[in-house]
C-alpha cells in the first residue's frame, strides 16, 4: 500500500478504514441535502409565493451544477491534490449552507442551492477517484459498496428528515443539516493522502461548453422546444471539435471512443434513471392515492434505505472475494423485480411499495457499487479521474432525465395508468441494461 501510494505523489500512508467510513457520511449528508428538498418544495412555493415553474428551478438548477460540478473536481483532480479540491468544496458547502439558513428572498434561496451544488459536487465524483487512486482492487469493492450504500441511505432517509425539519422548524433549517460539513474538515485533512501538484492545465472552454449542452438538453426535455434542441446541438458540435484540438481537455476523446467503457457508461445511466424516476413516482403514488403525509412517505421508503446500507458490507466483501460481474447481474436482477412488482402492486396498498422498495435499493446499491469498481478496472490510472468524473456526469443527467421523463408520462397519462405506464417503461428500461451488459460481458478482459 505505501509503495503504491508513493508512485501517485503521497509521502504518507493512507488511513483507509477511517477515510471511508467518514467519505461515506459526508456522501450520506450530501444525498440527503437533495431529497430533502424535494419534500419542502411545496412550503418554499407557499412561503415565498413563487409559481411551480418558478420553484422548480430550485431542483433543476442544482441538479445542472452539481452534475457539472462533479465532473469538474474529477478532472481537476489529475493535477491538483484530493485533499485541495475537497477542501475548496466543502467550504463552498458549507458557506451556501450559512447563506440558505438566512434565505427569505428566491434568489437568495436559488443561489445558495446553486452554490451548495458546487461544493458538494467534490464528494462523490473525487469518493470514486480516491478508491481507484488508493486502495487496491482486492478491497476496492468494499469501499465503493460503503458509498453506494451510504448515497442509498440519503435517498431514503431525505424525506423522512426533511419531512420532519420542514414541518416543525422551516424549511431554512435544512440548510442546517449540510452546515456539519464543516466539522468534518479537519477530519480529513488530517486523514486524507499528501499529493503534489502535477503540471496540468484545465480546460475551461470545454467546461462551460459541456455545462451548456447538459443545461440546454435538461431544459429541452421540460419545454420541447426546437430552437433549443437546434442551439445545444450546436453547442455540442463545438465541443467535439473543441476537445480535439486540446491536448488535455475537459472530456477526453479517447474515453469516449472505449467501447466497453461506453457500454458501462449506459448501464450506470439507465440504473439512475429507473432509482430517480422510482423515488420520484413513489411520493406522488403515496400523497395522492393513499393521501399520506410527507413524513409518513418517508418512513415507507426508509426500510429500503436501512436495507441497502446493512447489505453494503456484504455486498463489498461479495465484490473483493468474487470480482464485479456477479454483483451487476444481481443488482440488474433486482431492478428488472422491483420494476415489474410496481407495475403490478404499487397502487394497490403502501406495504407492497414498503416491500418492492426493498428490492430497488438493494439492487441500487449493488450495481453502482460494481459499476463503479469496474471503471477502476478497466480504466488507466491516468484515465481514472476523468473517467469517473465523466461517469458521474451521465448517471446524474440520467436521474434528472428519469425525472423529466417520468414527469411528462404523467401528464399523458391519468393517475394510475400514468403510474403503471411508467413503471413498464423502467422495466423495459431494466431489460435494455442486461442486454447492453451482455455485450460488455462478451468483450471482456480479465
């Protein structure tokens, strides 16, 4: 382990127990700050007496820079110091988190959420890179089944806290929540590995276009609108070209151009799109069929959450002792279960929602454990923080994707056929993954 630190610019040796389980609550606060928002959505319309186009851009517009965000410090993190780049991020955090608590105006309130974006974009893009950097793949698997579990963990447990904190305090008080951060800085400074900085320069055109062409494709699929598909298509253009002519841009070309990569780039889509659309479908199915209140919404789906993070050191020892290709098929398995018991069930009676759930998370926290595990594999160590931060990018535009898509098959559809409607398209969805992974499986090298 020293040796191998010492060959990527570390002097120190890497606590790498205490590192990951204090990784993995800093991922849980972060994945929280997300879906707890979600639930004070409707108290933030009302108190600030903004319209629902309005207030929805509470949602998207940190969806849009925390997705750019993290592909960000993943690349920065090539040249700059892991510790540097958390740091920067954390403070970002923590100084949006101050900026929200005191928020009464939109704008106020619309610019901590972006700034809050910005710095926790730092987690769980440079979680990945530091597992792949320092620890070995014999234990690789262990830390990622940690994270994964500890970012399941924050979906479920979101809206029952926030639920809680909005309705008995405000909804400024959750900005409180992210605002620990700040205690863990010390934390890892201490802990985290000692890097040099190495020579690099970062491409900073090709960011603001690759932020412009996820901004300009979210915001088509909310309004359809051709001058805007017609415009990111051109900004898209640009930024192939650009890339090519850079001899260290913000996306490399050569990623792209690895088939098998590609290939595991679609599966950890399609796997963000089915647990985004499904924790977004379940609250409504909840409120509006069964009219449950926000809280008790959030205690239907906590069991799945509590499931998946007792199974993450099962299925972490599972990927170090039997490799990553068994845990994608099984969380694979569970995804194309869980979709097609909620075609079936979900409106039938909240403890079939409980029960299926279960499956879902489970089967969340497998497949991006060995996802993730399996670029490390197959990547380049020089390719690991690009790899993964472009890999972050996708899955993140593939939960606002599921999100957006969901959305407008409800509005085609009435309630419970729209419900139905939509847990078919994951399962579809769900089957197009296995056979994407059977391709990959086939041009595999071990």
């Amino acid at each position: 382990m020293a040796d191998e630190a010492l060959a990527r610019g570390t002097s120190e040796t890497f606590s790498e127990n205490k590192v990951v389980l204090i990784w993995s609550f800093t991922v849980w606060l972060v994945v929280m700050n997300t879906t707890m928002f979600n639930i004070a959505l409707p108290n933030v319309l009302l108190d600030l007496s903004l319209t629902s186009a309005t207030a929805a851009w509470v949602v998207s517009g940190y969806s849009i820079v925390f997705a750019i965000a993290t592909l960000t410090y993943s690349r920065l993190s090539d040249f700059i110091p892991i510790s540097r780049l958390l740091l920067i991020g954390l403070i970002i955090l923590g100084v949006a988190s101050v900026i929200g608590f005191f928020a009464t105006q939109f704008y106020a309130l619309l610019f901590a959420r972006i700034l809050q974006a910005a710095g926790a974009g730092a987690v769980p893009g440079l979680a990945m890179v530091l597992a792949g950097r320092y620890i070995p793949i014999t234990r690789r698997g262990r830390a990622m089944a940690y994270i994964a579990s500890a970012a399941s963990l924050g979906f479920g447990l979101g809206p029952v806290i926030g639920g809680a904190i909005t309705q008995y305090l405000g909804w400024n008080y959750l900005f409180v929540v992210t605002g620990f951060v700040f205690f863990l800085l010390p934390i890892f400074m201490k802990l985290l590995p000692k890097e040099v900085v190495k020579a690099g320069k970062f491409d900073l055109v090709g960011s603001i276009l690759t932020g412009l062409c996820v901004t300009g494709l979210l915001l088509f699929l909310s309004s359809f609108s051709v001058v805007l598909l017609i415009l990111t298509l051109v900004v898209a253009l640009l930024l192939w070209r650009h890339i090519h002519l850079r001899d260290q841009p913000f996306i490399q070309p050569r990623l792209l151009k690895n088939k098998q990569y590609r290939k595991l780039l679609y599966i950890g889509f399609i796997g963000f799109v089915i647990h985004f659309s499904t924790l977004f479908l379940l609250p409504i199915i909840l409120t509006l069929v069964f009219q449950k209140e926000p809280a008790a919404v959030g205690m239907i789906i906590f069991p799945g959450a509590i499931l998946s993070a007792i199974a993450a050191q099962f299925i972490g020892r599972f990927i170090d002792r039997f490799g990553n290709i068994p845990l994608i098929i099984f969380g694979q398995t569970l995804f194309v279960i869980a979709t097609v018991l909620f075609t079936l069930t979900a409106s039938i009676a909240p403890i079939f929602i409980l029960f299926t759930y279960m499956f879902m998370s489970t089967g969340f926290s497998a497949l991006t454990s060995s996802i993730s595990n399996e670029y490390t594999r197959i990547l380049a160590v020089e390719e690991i923080g690009s790899g993964i931060g472009m890999a972050q990018l996708i899955q993140f535009f593939g939960g606002a994707f599921g999100v957006t898509m969901t959305g407008i098959l409800l509005t085609w559809f009435s309630s419970e056929v729209g419900y139905q409607n939509s847990f078919f398209v994951l399962v579809a969805l769900s089957l197009s993954s296995i056979c994407v992974f059977v391709f990959y499986f086939k041009n595999r090298v071990t």
